[in-house]
C-alpha cells in the first residue's frame, strides 16, 4: 500500500468532502471494505491534488458535471458544500448551475437550483456561508 | 427585439464561441433563422454575460459538463478553445477533463482528452496557444 | 427588456406550465431573481410561441423527452399536466412514454407510467380529465 | 410464433422505417437471425400499431427523445425521414428538434438539426418533401 | 396471441423479477392492460429465455447497465433480487457495481452501493442470502 | 509510488485491454503523463485484479454499461475483444448486448450490435475467434 499516497488523499478527502464524504464511507466500508481507500488514492491522492487546477474551479466543475449528468443528487450535495468550503461563493454556485440550462437543458438545471436552495438554508441554519 | 440585449449577446457570442458559433449559425439559418438571435440572446446575452462568474471558470465548467454528457464533440471542440482563448491554460483545460474520470468514468473522459489533444495540435499549426 | 416577448412568453408559461411553473418560479427567485424572466422568455415567448407546432404535440414531444431522458421526475409531472390541459387524451400520455420502451428501455419508461399514473390520481381527485 | 402480429409488425416496421430498418435487418441478420422478428414484432407489432396516437405524433415524440438522448444519430436519421412520410412538415421536425433546446440543452439540440439539414439535403436530391 | 411464447415468457418474469415484477404489473395494468403481457413476451419470453446466456450473468449485466444509466432505482432493485435468486453472489452484485467506478464515475457507482446495501438488510431481516 | 500494485495493474491492463489499451497510452501520453499510471493502477490494479468477479463476467457487464451509456464506441470496441479474449463467446457478447433493448431500448443496443459485427469481421480477417 502506497502510504505517502494514501495519507495525502485521505487528508484531501476529509478537506474536501467533509461529513458527506466520511458518511459514505462509513456506510459502504461492511460491503466495500476498501471503500475509504479507493476514494482517498485515486480520486483524491492522485486527480485532488494535481497542482494544475485550484480546488474552488475543481468543484464548480465538478457541480456543473453532476448537474448535467442528473441523478447524482447525493454527490450534487456533498459538491455545493465543498465548493462554499473552498473558495466559491454561493452567487458562483448559482451561476455555474444556471448556466447549465444552456448546455444540459432547464430541467436539469432546476432540479440542481432546487438543491442549491436547500443547502443553503442548511448552511444558514449552522451559521455558515 | 430587444436590441440592447441582443448586441450584447451577439457580441458575447462572437468573442466566445468564435468561428465555431458562427458557422453553426451559418449552416443553420436556412432552417433555422432566427438561430443567430436564439444563441445570441439566452444563452450569451442573458447567461455569459451575468457578471457573477468570470468567462475563464464557465468555459472550464463547460467542459467539464460536455465531457460528463458525452455526445456533444463539435461543442466541446468549440469551448476547448473558447477555454483556450480566454485565460484558461492547457493544462486547467486537461486537469478538468481528466477530473471527470472521477465523475463520469474513464471512458468519457479518454474521449474528452483525445479531442483535447486533436485541439492542441490544431492550434500548434496556427501558432496558438 | 423586450416588454412585449416578456408578456407574450409569461402569458403562455402560465398557461403551459399552471401552478407547477409558478412554484418553481417563487422558490428559486432569492436565488436567480430573473428566473421567472428567463423561463417566460426563451422557452415560451420564443419557442413555445412559434407557430410551426401545436402546442399538445409540443407537450407529447416533452413527455417523451423527458421519460427517455430519466431524472427529470418534476418536470415531466408538469408536463403531463401540461399535455392533459392542451388537447391531448390521458390514451396519448400513455401512448407516448409506452412507446418509449422502445427508445430508451422499459426501465426510464416504467418509472414515467408510475408518475403518469400519479397525476391520473390526482386529477381524478379535483376532478380534472 | 404468432403470424398475425408478425405480418401486421413487419407491415409496420417496413412502412415507418423504410430502408432504413431493412438495411439495419439486412446487416445484423447474421449475427442476430431473430432481429427482423424482434423489431417487427414488439416495436411495430405491438407499439407503433397500438391506435392511441397516430404516426406523425409517434414519430415527432421519437424524434425528440433520440435528440434529448443524444449518440443516436443512425436512429435519428430513419425517424426523420418516417416522420416526413407520415404527415409531418419539414417545418414541425425542426421544431420539436428546436424545442429540445429547452428540454436537452443547446449541444444536442444543435447536433439532431445538423442531421435535419443533411436529411433534408438528402430528399431534395432525391425529390422528396 | 401468441399463448406458447407468453406462457414461457410469464413464468420467467415471474421467476427472474420475483414480487417486484408482480407489483409493476399490478399497479399499471388499469392505464396499461397489456402491460404484463408485453413484459412476459419480449423481455422474458424472447430475451431472457435465449440459451446463448445463463441468467446469473444477465442479471450482473443488467446491474451494471442500471448502475451506469442512472435514475433506475427500482429496477436495480429487482434486478438485485434477482441476481441473487440466480445463482450470483452478494460479493459478485457489489463487484460489479464496483467496477461501474471506472466506467461510469464513482456518483453513479456509489449510489448503486447505497441501494445494493438496502437490499442486503432487507434479505437479512427475511432470512434470505 | 505502488510498485507492486503498478506492476499487477500494469500487467492486467496489458492482458484485458492489449492493442487498444496501450495505444490510448501512447496517444495521450504527451498531454497527461501520468496516464498509464491512472489506468494500470485503479481501474486494473485495484478493481479488475480483486477477486470476486471472473474477467469473463467483467468483461460481458463492461459490454452491458457501455452499450446502456452509449457514446463510448471506441472502449465498447476494446472491451468486445477483451471478453473474447478471456472466456466469452460471440454469442455470449451478442446476448449482452442485445438484452440492452430491453434496459436502454433498441437504438443503443443496435449500435453496439454494429460495432460487435465490425470487431467480428475484423477478428475474423485475424484468424481470430
């Protein structure tokens, strides 16, 4: 096992993912034993923490992806509050999502205003941005 | 028509999607006329032009979007660019490609690059970066 | 702003998309203020009003859309609701996602008979067709 | 086997498919004996035949779930042309295509009117509306 | 009708998608009364019935196919249920859902994982494996 | 870096994807280094060289989820050689594919039928089963 990889990727998992990313793991690791492992080394270990791209455009991208697959709304979730987290604003959120109606359609786009909206009511409700 | 907006937007629509969008507009318009105004209007006049996210972010996030739907490659030809010539460098247009592996799955996403790699050599010839 | 498109497009929204549309409107609007702007502009004052096309085969085409295209669980219910108050028959609504079995597989057009279904119910109960 | 269905479905698939679905036999036929029977059968035998919906609606539905579906441009082709020799316009396939701007996005919305036109070229030189 | 074919066909439905079959058949057939037949006769009594494939491994196809598109909840239920009916092991369904990490994204993936660990407590609390 | 783990990855991508596999590396290599490390160790390293699943069964569910997704011919065409090349049958391949009309309807799963008969032919030019 590749330590140095792993203890780097679990450090940016956490970093990133927060609660939304532990819960996963937490709930997967009786049926995905390694689970925690695979999310930390690739995912995070190796494409994370790639020095080429900041992680506030990572995760915009990453909500305009999910938004434009649909479906994905657990993900969606975790992605917002990454993105608040690390430096995009909720308005950059809004406006990465919005733009979706463009290239995904408005269903898709709304469905994932939808959730927006509701992750920030949460945020306020724990007095966070 | 709203001309203020529709010069804002066509203007917005030149400068982004470049050759690309006007030669869909220019193949287009005999079945279609009114779809300069169509691509002009909505999603340049209204969405590009919301000044809450700068062009460099929405052309990655579109990116990140068409490879993640997949389908869509004289698109993503025309915002790889677009990325290109506005701020975005080679490699944030790679990282965010190869990010969507973790989103969309390796497929997609060797696609994506293989279009991103035809873009890069297209340019070279052109003398751009 | 372009008043009379506006007029023109809320008035057809609000026919079109009744209550479902005015909800999503009033929820997302501390969010996107123009989004009321956005959805009655493009697609109701430019597409839904051109002439080329009925407005219950413009439904139908929704529907079917929507079941193949899968996740788009509220806004295909607007659109059944749409389809049954524009001249289609609740046989055509069904119709037209059974026949989606062929195009994208009788799991995506399970799940629209199910909602279809649904909005039967709850029609019956306020005594609509 | 159930000759009456067979000979109804072939019937069908043979009149709304056209050479396209003979072609489509022809070739797979070696691999897959039973593929005529299977596309006469269930799709045209039982779904296309069904009373419900006429074929100009059942065609204009397929035409814009294979554009909100995208990366099924061979399909795309033989529907527009059933459609075209079933009672739709030029006019109405442009427009359900259109309307998926809304509904699938710009990207595949513009790919299927790209296909249009090269229908449409197609049937001019072949003195077809 | 075709009563040979559709009474092979019923009793593979009810074989392979067990209740949750039934309960489709059940809540649909008074918008779709031809529902159960269309299910039992392609699907089951033509597909499924084919030699060329033993049902353990159609049904970890189908697994990986609903993980892949997404948005198939319910059917991926069934088809868990009936994977394991068949001869496939709980470590062979996560297996391949795993794998659908690689091809269609870790979202998509881990949301199967979610739904796969639901049918385990499930069967656990029915004494079933 | 994971030597051994590289090492197993490697070698199982060089044994399941061959010709396809490696030229994907060599074409992309430029442009994203690292490449071949990503593809040998997750995806083979990690996934395909745990246990719980034959390569045969992987191979026929990675047939099942490209064809279901669609848009990804040119991994539907590595993965149709990698399942013959371990265990499957073309019949086997065939029947994967063609129980797709069933989860992602018949365009999808008549495009991959078509790629499986061009690989057949071109096999077959090989001296190939």
């Amino acid at each position: 096992m590749d330590d140095e990889r792993y203890r780097r990727g679990l450090e940016k998992f956490r970093e990133v993912d927060g609660k939304g990313g532990e819960k996963a793991v937490e709930y997967l690791k009786d049926i995905v034993p390694e689970i925690g492992r695979y999310l930390a080394e690739y995912p995070f270990g190796d494409i994370y923490s790639r020095p080429g791209l900041d992680i506030r455009t990572r995760e915009l991208a990453a909500i305009a992806a999910l938004t434009a697959m649909g479906g994905c709304d657990p993900q969606l979730r975790v992605h917002i509050h990454a993105a608040l987290n690390h430096g995009a604003s909720r308005q950059e959120v809004i406006e990465v999502i919005l733009q979706m109606t463009v290239y995904a359609g408005f269903p898709k786009a709304l469905n994932a205003l939808y959730t927006a909206k509701e992750i920030f009511i949460k945020r306020d409700s724990n007095g966070k941005g």
